[in-house]
C-alpha cells in the first residue's frame, strides 16, 4: 500500500501536454481498487469492510452516493481521467472507484452444512472475470459460499469484482492451501462433495441428492486434478446434446448451481 501522502496525488509524476492532456509515463497501479456502480456500492454498504482509503467519484455519482450512503471522509469529486489514472488501462469505472482493503476470508467451519446447501470450489480458476461470473451465480442461486485456493486464484479485486457485480460482498468466500485436506475437512463437517467431469458416467443430476454439497470445478483446460477428484464423493457431467466438449467454467458453474437449486426444491 502506498504512502498517505502518495495515495492523494492522483496525477504524480504526469505533466501536461500542449492540449491539456496528460503527458509522459503512468505510474504503476496498484491492485487493490475496486470500480464500477455495483462493485464499490456493495463494498460500501458491507459492515465487514474496513474504511476506505480513497473512494473517488464524479460529481454526479458522487450525489448518489451520499444520497444512499451518507458523506464518507475519503470522497474526492474528481474528473473521469483521475479515475482511470488510477486504475489499469481499460478500467470501466463508471465514475466511481474504491480502494480498500481486501476483505477477510472465512474458515470452512463457518459454512453450515444444512440440507440443501451448496458451496463451490474452484481447482486452479485463475481468470478473474471467470471467478467473477462465478461468485455472481453463487449469489443469485443462494450458494453459501465459494473455497479458492491460496496461490492458484485472483485477487477478489478490479475486473473480477467488477465482473461479480457486487457478489464479491455477498458471498462469504474461504481460501486453504490444500484442497484435498480441504474437501476432507468439509466430509468432516457432513459436506459431501460432487465434482464436474466432462468424463463421468452419470449426469450431474444423477449425481445430486439435496445433502449439503460441495460442487467442484476445475479450470477448462485441466479440470479437475486427480487427487481432487478422488477426494470426491462422486462425478457427475453435465449433458451437452449440441456436441460441444466442455462450457466454459463460469457457464458450467451457472448451469451446476442450477441443478443444485432443482434438486433442493
């Protein structure tokens, strides 16, 4: 994180040009921003954040947030060109975006295994528009929440929060080094854990029973590794009469969500 000092001088080290524009080498960004209506609305109506460190805004949007969240101390009214300055090239920001710290994950044991429950776990998805697809359906199909792997996922930050559309906030996410242990430590806890392989013999329908379930998922080009799913308590595919091979990971998470909430209803 960068100093006080640092963090409030949003054109550092840029000089005009003769038309106004900002001229010579950006500065590195830093990874911790969050941007977008959804994304930093979410986050500042999130009891569990910690204040902001910088929350810039349009003058337009900088009226709606104090209409819903009352005056917060680390508003600036800035030009849209300030916001982007600060974030990566490409950023659509909306007017509005955050920097604050990352959010606390939780332990496994916080996860209630009730009939009907569903966490997800991801092996080794590493695209952050993916991971944020994936926690988006996580919240609209009622999932109780997602397990990463500590070095093998994205930063709950930037394109992937703004992907999620504000789910980052509402789904309670677990980071562990070991997923095995992990999926052990869940069997432990009455999860049983259903793992999506293209290869399985029965449909992932067939393959649900409305207990609590952990729905594994793997990354496109690898899947699921071998240990992982052999710590499983069952495969299960899902269908694709078109005779495509595989979804991409955020579309079979939706559709594996999908199943998980027919079979609990």
């Amino acid at each position: 994180m960068s100093s006080h000092s640092e963090r409030n001088a949003p054109w550092k080290g840029s000089k005009k040009g003769p038309h106004g524009r900002h001229s010579g080498r950006r500065d590195a960004v830093s990874d911790d921003w969050l941007w977008g209506w959804h994304a930093v609305s979410a986050a500042l109506a999130n009891p569990a954040r910690e204040p902001a460190d910088r929350l810039l805004a349009t003058a337009d949007r900088a009226k709606e947030l104090t209409a819903r969240f009352g005056r917060n101390p680390a508003l600036e009214i800035v030009e849209p060109g300030v916001i982007s300055h600060n974030l990566p090239s490409g950023a659509v920001h909306q007017g509005l975006a955050l920097q604050v710290a990352l959010l606390e994950p939780v332990a496994l044991e916080e996860f209630e295994a009730r009939s009907g429950a569903v966490v997800l776990m991801l092996d080794q998805v590493t695209d952050p528009q993916n991971v944020g697809a994936i926690l988006r359906s996580a919240a609209a199909f009622g999932a109780a929440g997602v397990i990463l792997q500590d070095r093998h996922a994205p930063k709950l930050t930037g394109a992937l929060a703004k992907a999620a559309a504000g789910a980052v906030d509402q789904i309670p996410t677990a980071h562990v080094v070991n997923l095995s242990r992990a999926l052990e430590t869940l069997a432990d806890l009455g999860w049983r854990a259903v793992g999506l392989d293209g290869s399985a013999d029965q449909a992932l329908e067939q393959a649900l029973d409305g207990t609590p379930t952990v729905l594994v998922l793997g990354s496109e080009g690898e899947g699921i590794r071998r240990l992982v799913a052999e710590h499983c308590d069952a495969l299960g595919k899902i269908p694709m009469p078109g005779g495509f091979e595989s979804l991409n990971v955020s579309a079979a998470a939706a559709v594996a969500l999908y199943e998980a909430s027919r079979t609990r209803a």
